[in-house]
C-alpha cells in the first residue's frame, strides 16, 4: 500500500468541506477557491475542483453568477446557497464529532 494514494483519498474525502467553508464568507472566483487549497497545502488540480463545483451546484448546494471580466472571458463566481449553509453547518458538526472521535481512537492507539 502507498502512502501517496492514502495521502490523496483522506484529502478527497475533506474536499467538499473545505470548499463549502471557503465560500462561507462569500463568492469566489474558482481560481480563488484553488489559491485558498493551495495555501492550506491541499493539493487540487483544476481538472478535481471544476466537476466538484458542477456535483455542489447540481445538488442544490452552490449557485453561481457570470461577471464580464476586461482580461478575457466572463467569470463564474460561486457562493453557497441557504441549503448549502445548512449543509455546511451538519458538515462543520459532523467534523467536529470525526475530529474527536479519531483524536481519542489515535490517543488511547498509542498508549497501548
């Protein structure tokens, strides 16, 4: 087993959560989104986050608008919808609850 491929899935499985916070605090530009992973060191690819944006705008989760842009083609901006803020907050419980969870599992692990 390869750690790398670990490294990749735990990352993907936080993903969702992470761009959902990101846009808690308003719109964003999807390069936007990428620079906010990037500098959390979550490593993301364009070809990961734009199918990932369409599956949370589909679901009901992310709206977006256009915005004409005077250096090339229109922009799509993201922002959460109400159903997307309530989304985010089971999200933000639910981690909260793994956090604890692992954090006790990983304590009580290397006591033995």
């Amino acid at each position: 087993m390869k750690i790398e491929n670990t490294k990749a899935q735990m990352r993907k499985g936080v993903l969702e959560y992470c761009i959902l916070s990101i846009l808690q605090d308003g719109e964003a530009y999807t390069s936007d989104i990428l620079d906010t992973l990037k500098d959390a060191k979550m490593l993301v690819v364009e070809g990961t986050i734009y199918p990932l944006l369409t599956r949370l705008k589909n679901a009901g989760l992310l709206a977006y608008r256009w915005e004409e842009s005077t250096s090339g083609p229109p922009r799509k901006y993201y922002e959460l919808t109400e159903t997307g803020t309530l989304f985010l907050n089971e999200l933000t419980t639910t981690w909260g609850e793994l956090q604890q969870a692992v954090t006790i599992v990983t304590s009580t692990t290397s006591k033995k």
